[in-house]
C-alpha cells in the first residue's frame, strides 16, 4: 500500500519519528511524508529545506514550497511540485492532517481525482469547539468544507469533542479518535532528579486560556507551607510581559523562573529536571485543550501530572494523574498540596502514568493505531 502524508507538522524532524516507527512496522508499505519548507511557528521558524533520510528504504520526506505558510486552513503548495509527486507515486490512500476545511486538503483531492481516482482519503481534525463562522466564510468556505468532508473515506480525531462535531456536521464515514502524535520513548526518558528544589512546571502558550494566572494564584499559597519549591514556565506569548508583572507583584520572582522560545531538546531537559507538570488551561467559547501533547511527554520521563478539566485533558491523564475543576485555584492548590505531601501517591501516579503512555500513546502505539483504520478505511 503507498501512502502519501500531508502536514505542516512534520517540519518538525523529532515529529516525523512517527512515520519512520510506521515503515519499521509495516515494510510492506510505501511512505512518502510532504510538508511545507518553511513554516513559521509561534515560538520559532521551521526551516525544513535540508532533511536527513528515514533510514529506512521505504519511508521519505521531501519538503515542498508552499504559499501563506503559517497558516494551517489557507496554505497550499506548489502546483507543479505537488502534481509531479501525484503522478510519480500515485499514492492508494492520502492521509491529509490539516482539518476539514483545509486548503491543501481541497488541494489534495482534486488533484486525487486526477492522477490517482482510485486512492481513498482521509483528514484529521482537532477541533473541539463550535467555531463561530462569519458571513464571508459562509459564503467562501462552508462549500470547500462539504466538498472535503463528502469525497472523505474516513476521519482521525485528536479527541471525543472532536468527533461528535463531525457527526453534528453528518458526517458518516468512520472516525478515529487517535491523537496526531506520539511521544518518542527513546528521546522523552526518565533522568535522576537532582533538584534540591521540588520544581514544578508549566510547558505551553503564555495566554490566558492556558491557566498561567491561576497557576501563579496556587502556587503563592503554596510557598507559605513548602519552602523548597519552585515554579518554572516554559514558552512564550502574548501574556509574557504581563505575567512577568504579576509574578513581580506577589513578590514571587526570586521563586519564579522562566525559559522562553524552548526547542523539543529544552523541553525534555526542562521535564527530565522537573518533578511536576501542571497544565491548568480552561474552556472558552473560541477555544478547548486540544489533547495536551506535553502531559505524554510528561508521562514518558515519569513527571507527575496535574490538569484541569478542560476540553481532552481528563482523557488523557485519565486514572494515571490528578484533575480539579478548571478555573479553581483552590482546587489547583489542593491537588499540588496533595502530591507535596504524599510521595507514596506521587510515585504510585507515575508509575501509572508511565504504564499509559507505553500502551496508548507511544509512537509504536499511534503507528498501530492508526495502520488499522487505514486498512478499515479501505476496506482490507
């Protein structure tokens, strides 16, 4: 079976590692990963002009020129590039992972019916919240939407919010709740701690949404009962300077620290030193926590993890970590105080949570996964 993969996402080399456990399982298939050359990202630029091969004879990964790069709805390749790769591997299935109303899924289906009719197709989609659609896109876009969604085959879903949106659209095709990536096992490993601090840490976007306020807000109350603790943030955004000021302001700064524009090697070295991952974001009517990537990553270096229920955190976490209401400072500082004070807890939660992460969601387990519904999709 070949398989031509489309997305944004692998620019990123440490993302591709899913893909290559794909073609070292399944040698059998043929794999050809396109994405754009540049992509600029919000806390760095993606330069994939240079790749390095697979490794493996078949799986490749050939970066294209594309236009409004950084845009995941309107960006598109090439025309001629793209053409040239339909007609040279004219692929059996053409997994696309950049949403239903995506341009370059348009894109990749018209040019399907072209050089390949008899591919199947499928998308992934992340999103969990009903988007408020303006006239414009009323008008331009909802007929691109129906279009991909009506010459689909099937669906990935990064979450369950997910797919009972497409089922809400009619879509009727098969649905996958499967998240986008995995974590690397071999590169997200445990490490000795060696704080003499308890570090607790955030890893993500600094924006409201993303509870950094309410972090702050529990962790002052918790250096009143634990004085070796620390609070590190991890990323960057719109609400740094602002959440600098705040930090200030609680006269926290000598406990606070801050690494910002973090690379994926900052982030496990970031984790690796860390003893606990809080990811405290919450629902707005434009936004829900997608999946939460870093709590797997978390999970894999045996970090104890804490969230919010918001959006697909609970069902990432699940039993292998602990939950308290969104918004609930109180309910935040409760769970932390807990795990402070309960090391037999903590260690039972990570053991849990590594177990997880191995079964659910490594990069083998996501390549399984996701080799069944392509052979459910095409009706093998």
């Amino acid at each position: 079976m070949k398989i031509l993969i489309i997305s944004h996402t692998y620019c990123a080399a440490i993302n591709r590692v899913k893909w290559v456990k794909l073609a070292e399982l399944y040698p059998e298939c043929s794999i050809k990963v396109v994405f754009p050359d540049v992509w600029p990202d919000v806390l760095f630029t993606h330069d994939s002009k240079t790749i390095e091969n697979s490794g493996f004879s078949n799986c490749s990964f050939l970066p294209l020129k594309s236009f409004r790069a950084g845009n995941e709805v309107l960006y598109r390749y090439s025309f001629k590039s793209f053409v040239k790769i339909m007609r040279s591997f004219r692929p059996d299935l053409i997994h696309v992972e950049q949403g239903d109303n995506a341009l370059s899924y348009f894109q990749s289906i018209i040019l399907s019916k072209i050089f390949c009719p008899k591919a199947h197709l499928a998308f992934f989609t992340w999103i969990n919240w009903k988007e408020k659609r303006s006239l414009k896109y009323r008008l331009l876009w909802s007929w691109i939407e129906k279009f991909n969604l009506k010459f689909s085959h099937g669906a990935f879903v990064g979450n369950h919010d997910a797919k009972e949106i497409l089922k809400d659209k009619s879509f009727l095709k098969p649905i996958k709740v499967l998240p986008q990536l995995g974590v690397d096992l071999e590169f997200f490993k445990p490490s000795e701690k060696k704080n003499k601090e308890i570090v607790i840490s955030f890893i993500g976007r600094f924006v409201t949404e993303k509870g950094i306020y309410l972090l702050a807000d529990a962790f002052s109350k918790l250096v009143k009962d634990f004085s070796n603790i620390r609070l590190l943030y991890v990323g960057g955004g719109a609400e740094e300077s602002s959440l600098r000021g705040y930090i200030k302001k609680m006269a926290l700064s000598d406990k606070v620290d801050f690494v910002i524009s973090a690379t994926h090697e900052k982030v496990r070295d970031v984790l690796q030193s860390a003893d606990m991952l809080v990811l405290p974001s919450y629902d707005t009517n434009e936004w829900k926590e997608q999946f939460g990537h870093v709590l797997i990553e978390a999970m894999a270096t045996k970090v104890v993890v804490i969230g919010s229920d918001a959006g697909e955190i609970p069902n990432v976490i699940a039993d292998a970590g602990l939950v308290f209401t969104q918004k609930s400072t109180e309910d935040l500082y409760k769970a932390l105080q807990l795990l402070l004070k309960d090391t037999f807890l903590k260690k039972s939660l990570i053991d849990l949570a590594y177990k997880r992460v191995q079964k659910m969601f490594s990069h083998e387990a996501i390549a399984r996964e996701t080799y069944s519904f392509w052979r459910e999709i095409k009706g093998i």
